[in-house]
C-alpha cells in the first residue's frame, strides 16, 4: 500500500487547546505571513525554527504572498481521532490538510496541515529515507493542497507526486533536514 494522505474542504476542526511555539526568526514576521506550529506529539524532538524556515523558503519558491498557515504535529493515536471525526476513515494516517482560503484566493494560504510524526517513522523506514524527510514531505503534500493540487484522480496524483519530489529535492539542497532532529544537550 503506497502513501496515504487526505484533503477536507468542508469541515472545519474544532482542535481544542494548541501548543502554538513562539519562534523567532531573522527577519521580523510580515503581516501577511502568519504561520504557527503546534507540536503535539512526543515521538521525536523536532526543531521548530529550522522547521518555520523551510516552510518559509517553500512559500517563497511557490511565491506565495499570503499565508495564515498552522502546521500541526501530532501522534498516531491524536492523528487516528482526527481522521475517523472529520473525514470518517479508520486509523492514522500521514497528512490531513484543512483548506479555509475562498477558491479565488490560490495564492493566499489560509488552512491547518496535520503532520502525524508517528506515521513519517514508519513510512521513512518502508520507503528508506529518514524521518526528518517523510516530516517535511508531508508539510509540503499539505501546501500542495492548500494550492488545490488533488491527488484523487491517478493524473492529477502523478503531477501532484513530481511537484512535491522537486520541492523536497530543493529543500534538502538548501536545508539539513537531518537537523530537524533535536538532540538534547549533554553537559559534561
């Protein structure tokens, strides 16, 4: 069974209480730009700042201008709850986008991305990559979304898939991704 991801335009989540970061960044944060995280999960230590940069470097190459963005990272059993409530599917799963943005607005993000980190362990080991990358390859499957790529039809999902391996090559190029893992400091 290949991966498995889904879109919801409809339904919007009721999520309950976030665990928003507040990261820092270079530059200050642009009014038109407001991404946040919630790291819900406690599989891996992820680091956050590295994380909102590539997903700033993303935006950019897609040359989004507008972006009222929240990435979550979650657990299986979180991720399970959140896709057998509001898209009515058994289990976990990799990705749940929620799409806000009226249809005219493409290049204005307004929506949710659901990253289960459990989930990005697994499918790293099936497909031999690391995790760091499944994790990064899910945030941009979910912006892909966000853009109104589907990948419900086998054509659309072909185009979908070259789109997403060209911004994750690209990322990788630019980025350490293996430095989203955040190791803990040893003092000695």
């Amino acid at each position: 069974m290949g991966r498995r991801d889904h879109n919801s335009r409809s339904e919007q989540p009721i999520w309950g209480i976030h665990l928003v970061a507040g990261l820092g960044s270079q530059t200050p944060p642009s009014d038109k730009m407001n991404i946040t995280f919630a790291n819900c999960q406690r599989t891996k230590k992820i680091n956050l700042r590295l994380l909102k940069q590539i997903v700033n470097a993303l935006l950019a190459n897609l040359e989004i201008g507008e972006a009222e963005l929240e990435i979550n990272l979650l657990a299986a059993p979180e991720m399970t709850q959140l896709n057998e409530t509001f898209l009515r599917h058994a289990g976990s799963t990799d990705v749940i986008t929620f799409d806000y943005a009226a249809p005219e607005k493409r290049r204005h993000l307004h929506g949710e991305i659901f990253v289960c980190v459990d989930e990005a362990v697994l499918q790293a080991r099936k497909f031999g990559t690391s995790w760091q990358s499944e994790t990064v390859r899910y945030v941009v499957h979910g912006v892909l979304h966000l853009l109104g790529h589907d990948d419900l039809r086998a054509a659309a999902r072909r185009g979908m898939k070259r789109e997403e391996d060209r911004l994750v090559r690209e990322l990788s190029r630019r980025f350490s991704l293996a430095q989203l893992a955040r190791y803990p400091r040893i003092v000695v």
